[in-house]
C-alpha cells in the first residue's frame, strides 16, 4: 500500500517562515526516552503507516529540499520516495505525479494533506474500498465553506462534493481518502480529457461521479485542524493539549 503527501504548496497563508510549511513543528513526540518537536507532517505520515502503508510518496516543489534533508529516506521504517511538482498547479496535479510508481492497479493508496492535524488516528485503516471506489473520511466542522463540504445520500454515498461553497449543505468535510491505484488512474486520465482544468479534487470527484463511479463518505472523525494559518495553528496546539489530557491519543 502507498500514501502519497501532496506537499508542493506555497503555503502563503502562514508565511513567512524559514522552511517549508510541512515541517512547522507542532507538539511532540516521544523518540525513545526523548521528547522531541513533531513536524506537522509527521501526523499524516504516521496515520498512513498506522492503516498500512508500506511506502511513501511526497510530492514536493523545487525549492522544497529541507523536506528531504529532514525525512531522508525512510520514516518509522518505510521506505520513502519524492517527486517533484515542477510549477504550482493545484492538488489534482500534485498527487497524479505519483501515478509512476504505482505500477500495481489493484493496490490501495492513502492520500491526505500534510498540514492537517486530525483525528481518530486510525480513521483511514477504518476505510475498506473495491473498484471504481472513493472512500473518505469525513470530519465536521464549523466553516465548511472554508473546506470541501461532502453530501451524502442515506446510504452514505457521496451525492455531491461543494467545493468552497458558501451556504454549503454540509459540514461533514473530507480530510484523507482511499481508492484503488486503478481508480487512481481512472480520474488522472478524467482530468485530462477535461484539460486539466480542476484544480481542486472536489470537482473532478464530482464529474467522476457522473461518470458511473462511486464514492462513499465515512463520517468517523472527531476532531480536524488546518493548520496553514496562524489561526489554524493555534487551534492545533489547543487540540493536542486536550487530546493528551483527556488520555493521550498520541502514542
């Protein structure tokens, strides 16, 4: 199983910083008998290892040479890759340029974004998907607005996805998804008959659905955090402090 980190943003809504955004150290860890800061990114990795990922792929930007000075070659034991988005050009594109190291069409792939902090930690190992499937994991939250708000029907099948929508129909947002390397490919090769056109993945979600494939949300997060702004920051900091007074989700 791979999970790919899209990780080649600006992130200009929490500059200027002296690194790369993913490595804005939130909270700690616990490495042997020492207490170390966590990186933001870090909280991705480790759910994608916790659901089984046996690799991972970071798609990163140019100038983003402080991540791979940081992570190396492997974390927690597994095997790491990077690829390079060349020019911005949005989320769609980042994750599709993993597409070459996914040879196996019926392997499962993780996809979360590196600056969110959420929980339960084992949310995306909670996910089961078949062919031509999406599986998210959804969280609730104030401004859905402000996310990709998700609408289920009563099976919980995705109806739609309002992407930065106000007025949005939802608060259930999705924060990480499952899918098949297949399906994976299926919407890559979408996107291009559409000419690359979206560059958020709510909308090509939704013109995949209306192409017959299937998507379904899992509303099994309690608790989700954007941590690309100063605000999200400071929210991130707050629930991780009560995360681990109320008995330490963290390991």
């Amino acid at each position: 199983m791979w999970g790919i980190v899209p990780a080649a943003g600006m992130g200009t809504r929490i500059q200027p910083l002296a690194f790369s955004k993913e490595l804005l150290p939130v909270g700690s860890r616990v490495d042997g008998q020492i207490e170390r800061p966590c990186t933001v990114s870090e909280y991705l990795i480790e759910r994608m290892i916790r659901a089984g990922a046996e690799k991972i792929c970071m798609v990163i930007s140019a100038h983003k040479s402080d991540i791979v000075s940081y992570y190396g070659g492997d974390v927690r034991g597994i095997s790491l890759a990077y690829v390079v988005q060349s020019e911005p050009a949005g989320l769609c594109d980042a994750i599709f340029r993993a597409l070459p190291l996914l040879p196996r069409e019926e392997e499962d792939v993780l996809v979360g974004l590196p600056d969110t902090i959420w929980f339960p930690e084992d949310a995306l190992g909670q996910l089961q998907v078949g062919a031509r499937e999406i599986g998210f994991v959804l969280f609730p939250v104030d401004a859905p607005e402000l996310f990709d708000a998700v609408v289920l029907d009563e099976r919980d099948r995705v109806r739609e996805i309002q992407v930065k929508q106000k007025g949005a129909s939802s608060h259930w947002i999705w924060g990480a998804f499952r899918l098949k390397a297949a399906t994976l490919r299926e919407l890559y090769e979408l996107w291009c008959e559409r000419d690359k056109v979206d560059p958020y993945l709510g909308t090509l979600v939704n013109a995949y659905l209306e192409r017959g494939g299937r998507a379904y949300g899992a509303r099994i997060g309690n608790a989700y955090v954007d941590v690309g702004t100063l605000h999200g920051y400071r929210k991130a900091l707050e629930l991780l402090t009560r995360i681990r007074k109320e008995g330490g989700a963290r390991e």
